[in-house]
C-alpha cells in the first residue's frame, strides 16, 4: 500500500519520525537525524514513487545556535579581517563566518579549499589544550588550520593575507 504525499508529512510532523526521542537524545552525538522526502523510480520504471530518507546532519542545532550567536557578536579582528576574506576577494575562494564543523564553529572557512582561519584573543592562552584537540578533529576532517593571533590582523593584515593566499595556493593538507 502505497502512502500519499500528504499522508508522509503528516506522519514526519506528528508521531511516526517526528522529534525521534528527547532532546538529550539529539544532542548526545555530532550528528543528528532529519528526514526528506525523495523521489525515485519505481523498479518497473513506471512511476516515481515518494520514500522517506534519513540523512545525517554534520552538526547538531546547538552548535548551529552557537554559530548564529557568535555572528552576531565578531570581535574587532574578525570585522577587519572579514572585509578580506567576504565575497571572494582572496583568490577568488569563497569564505563563511562562524562555519559549524561537528561540534565546533570555525570562525572562518573555506569549505571547497578545505582551509580554517582562527582568530585568537588573550583567552585562547588558557584553552591550549581545547585548541589543540579542536584542531586536531579538523585536521582528521581534511582541513588545514591557520592561527592568528588578534593584534596580528588589527597590525600586520598583509602579512596574514599572505599566509592564508599561501595555504589557499598549497591546497588541502
């Protein structure tokens, strides 16, 4: 028996595949479930049937509010150098500002050049260890990560520019 369009989207918006669990549930790993609907042949190549897929989101919908949040509020370093990076400008790659990667948020990223621009203040002199492990789930992920420190890009953004064109022109590590 064959479900109707509106028979899925009801079952996807109450019951059957909706919420899946407890928030706790959701949140307990990277990745989360959502669900689409997709059509695809029928084996007798008659007619598109509709069927349910779940598909695996990269990161969960706190992160993504993380992500949101910290747009909201850039530090003077990521506003200057934000005016480098947008709208293609360096060699033509494309960046995003405060790009969700699993459970982290980059603060700059090159998805297609594979390429992670962080920005450092005073308080990344405490988190060592948090950065490192950070850098080593992007490193496992292919991506290269850059570090600056703040006052680098507020007096010396040439020189951070060229850095990022050289790891842009390098390519994936």
């Amino acid at each position: 028996m064959a479900l109707a369009i509106s028979d899925v989207r009801r079952r996807l918006t109450s019951g059957i595949g909706a919420g899946q669990g407890s928030p706790r549930h959701v949140y307990a790993s990277p990745f989360y479930p959502t669900y689409a609907l997709i059509t695809t042949p029928n084996p007798s190549g008659l007619r598109h049937l509709p069927r349910l897929e779940m598909k695996l989101k990269r990161s969960n919908p706190e992160t993504m509010r993380r992500a949101v949040e910290l747009r909201k509020e850039p530090t003077l370093a990521e506003i200057k150098l934000w005016a480098y990076l947008r709208r293609d400008q360096l060699n033509g790659v494309s960046f995003r500002r405060q790009h969700a990667i699993g459970p982290y948020v980059a603060d700059f990223c090159a998805v297609k050049a594979k390429l992670v621009v962080e920005l450092d203040g005073s308080q990344h002199l405490e988190q060592e260890e948090y950065d490192a492990q950070r850098t080593a789930y992007l490193a496992e992920r292919g991506y290269r990560v850059l570090r600056f420190w703040n006052h680098q890009v507020m007096n010396e953004i040439e020189g951070v520019l060229m850095e990022i064109e050289a790891a842009i022109e390098a390519g994936p590590p």
